[in-house]
C-alpha cells in the first residue's frame, strides 16, 4: 500500500481521470459535512475549541476539493503541470492558501498571486512597531497551534504552547468557512460528477487564465460553465443565490500561481529589527 499516490491520476486516460476525481470529490463532500455537522453541534454546546478544530479540518478538505477542481480545469500538456497540482492535495501550506483565496477579491489573477504572496514566508516581523516580533508562517501556524501542544523558541526563550491560548479571541457561531460553502454549491449544481468535469474541463482547458487576466472574465467563464452543464442537461436545480454565489465566488483557477513557501532566513529578520528607527534620528 502507498499512500498520498495522487499524481498518479496524470497517467490515467481522459475518462478513467474524470470518473477518479468524481469519486474523490463525493466522498470529500460527505465527509466535509460530517465534519461540519459535528463542528455545529460542539458550537451550540459551548466547546467552542472543538467546534474550531473541526470547522477547520472541513475548512482543509474543501480546499482539497477546490484543488482537485482546478486539476481538471488545468490543462493536462506538460504532464509536470498537472502533476504539480495535484501534489497541492497534500500540502498544508496549498491548502490553506486555496481556503483563504475563497475570501479574497482580486481584480487580475496576478494581483491573486500578490495577495498569496502575503502569506506564503516561512517567517515574518510584526508587533506594535511591526517588527518587535518573529512570528511562524500565519496559515501553518494558524493550524498547527490549534491542534498540538508543542514546545517552542521564541529568540532565547521557551515556552509550552497551549492550542486553548488567545481562546476567548475566538467566537461562537462563526460563519461557514467560505471555501466550505464554495465547495457545497460546487458540489450541489453537479459539478463533481464525471460528465460534469468533463464539461468543465473542456471549456477551461481551451483558456488558461493569463496574469492580466481580469475578473469580469472569470466570472463569465463561471456562468458559461453552468449554462454548458444546463446545456448538456447535469446541471442540478438549485437556488438562484447558489448560482450567483458561483458566478461571482468561484475564484480564479490556480494551478499556476506559485504556492510554494518563500524562504526568510532569522538573520534577515533580526537585521530589519535591529535597524528600525535608524532613519528617525
């Protein structure tokens, strides 16, 4: 047995590919709203850090849905292209960009790639003065510091890290994660059937987003994808405010963006804090 075998699925033909991802893509889906059910129910009994926990697990498995999706708007020439995508299914750091981009408005797909770049350093300074501390990458940090106890080094000190620490920032009845809604309407209008994919495979293929590429663009790429499945009779009855959330939500693809973790070595970061405040005096 080997697992985490996704980039296997480049070396499947065309259909064999769209049955796979149609497969993985149910069973993401009932088990996102296990999930979120569970998290409901801890919220409303006041564990409210259970109920956190869990949201955000259906938070990384939408993110995983969201990726498997864009693998089939991706086109499948070079095979290293696709295989780099897919490779996104295992990645916390992939992942939790994917949910963040869900909430975010760009206005071209490199100004996407602007607001990921935000969130990809491995380290970064902020504070009061903005850089009184060195803090861990947010989205990795994000993650990890809810779920582990963990000893950690901040400069010369250690200290135990406690997931509950800064709880009472945290409220109930937090809002749905918006990469979980995104992938419940996704799912809910037919896109992760096999025919589906394949019609959205063939219309987003034909037009890899550019750079310049600009939102209005996206958006009508997103309506012409669900009048091709009404057109071929799999797009699913639902809510017209599910199809508007579509059309205007459903974000840019990003197979090419790179979501990769920049490098800051600690050095740098005490240079920039040792040196604040020079230009002042």
């Amino acid at each position: 047995m080997r697992v985490r075998a996704i980039k296997d699925l480049t070396q499947l033909g065309e259909q064999e590919f769209f049955n796979a991802i149609a497969e993985g893509l149910d069973l993401i889906v009932k088990h996102i709203t296990r999930i979120y059910a569970g998290a409901t129910t801890l919220d409303e009994a006041g564990q409210t850090h259970a109920s956190r926990v869990l949201s955000m697990i259906a938070e990384e498995e939408a993110a995983k849905f969201l990726i498997l999706i864009d693998a089939v708007r991706c086109p499948r020439k070079p095979e290293s292209r696709l295989a780099g995508q897919l490779g996104r299914f295992n990645q916390h750091l992939a992942k939790g960009l994917y949910a963040r981009a869900c909430m975010w408005c760009p206005v071209t797909l490199g100004q996407l790639q602007e607001y990921v770049n935000n969130d990809r350093e491995d380290f970064y300074l902020d504070g009061p003065n903005d850089v009184d501390w060195i803090y861990r990458n947010q989205v990795i940090q994000n993650r990890e510091g809810a779920l582990y106890v963990d000893y950690v080094a901040h400069d010369d000190k250690h200290r135990w890290h406690d997931p509950l620490e800064f709880e009472e920032l945290h409220f109930s009845g937090r809002p749905e994660p918006w990469s979980v809604t995104t992938t419940k309407h996704l799912h809910g209008v037919g896109v992760s059937t096999a025919a589906a994919l394949a019609a959205v495979a063939e219309l987003w293929r034909a037009s890899p987003p550019a750079p310049n590429t600009h939102c209005s663009e996206i958006w009508r790429m997103n309506q012409r994808t669900l009048e091709l499945m009404d057109k071929h009779g799999l797009l699913k009855e639902q809510p017209a405010s599910t199809y508007a959330w579509l059309i205007r939500q459903w974000q840019f693809p990003m197979y090419d963006l790179d979501l990769s973790e920049i490098k800051v070595p600690l050095e740098t970061l005490r240079e920039q804090q040792r040196n604040w405040g020079q230009d002042f005096y």
